[in-house]
C-alpha cells in the first residue's frame, strides 16, 4: 500500500510541475488575459449570454421538427456577428479555442500514455484516435 502512496504523490508532483509549466507559457498568460478581459466586461458578457440563449431556442426548436423562420435565423446571425465585432468577446471566443486545444493536447497524451503503456512518441500521437472511448473520430 505504501508504493501505491509513493506513485500517487509522484504522479501528482508530477501533475503540479505539469500545471505551472502550463502557467508560464506566454501563450496561457495571453489567454488568462483575455477571459479575464471579458470578465471584467459586462456588456460583452450580457451579448454572450443572450447570444447563447437564442442559440438554444434555435437548436431546441430544431430538435422539435418546428421550421425556423427566416427573421428568426437573420436576428440571431445579426446578434452574433455583433458580438463578433466586439474585440473583447472575440478574444474571449479565441481564449476558450485556445485553452481546449490546450487540454485536448495534454488529454491526449496522458490517454496514450495508459493506452500504449509507455510515453508516446511524435508518430504515435499522429496515428490517429486518442484511445478506447475518445469520442475524437481520427
């Protein structure tokens, strides 16, 4: 029991060490910077959130079989190209792309890590799905 112990707090100082190599990275500091931009802006949070809104009764009334009327679809497009022009909720889009393709990176690995059972090499992380279960569809 005490090895299973030992390998935990390995794996997590490990873990930690990962993280604040994430944390130093120019590009994660650019990121922070941009969510927290947008938290900070409350107007660019009310256009996201009522821009999601309708986004889900568009979707909902799609899932329904109901037809979307076009003043429906020119309204939301409207709304969302607004919100585009906005730089603030803009950055904030980029930030989430950029912070997902973070973790999708650091997942897949980890996933091949335990998938191949040793570290995986450049071309194994080319070869395709991300292991059992990934839901990726390389």
């Amino acid at each position: 029991m005490e090895t299973n112990v030992q390998t935990e707090d390995v794996v997590l100082q490990k873990t930690r060490e990962l993280c604040e190599a994430i944390v130093q990275q120019p590009q994660f500091q650019s990121i922070r910077q941009q969510v927290d931009s947008f938290m900070a802006d409350a107007k660019a949070q009310e256009q996201y959130e009522s821009l999601s809104e309708k986004g889900r009764q568009l979707h909902h009334k799609q899932q329904q079989g109901l037809e979307l009327a076009s003043a429906e679809i020119s309204a939301f497009d409207a709304e969302r190209e607004a919100f585009f022009r906005n730089p603030v909720a803009r950055g904030f889009v980029d930030a989430q792309e950029a912070m997902h393709h973070m973790q999708e990176a650091v997942s897949q690995f980890v996933s091949k890590t335990f998938e191949l059972g040793r570290v995986p090499s450049a071309e194994d992380l080319e070869s395709g799905s991300c292991g059992s279960g990934c839901g990726c569809h390389h």
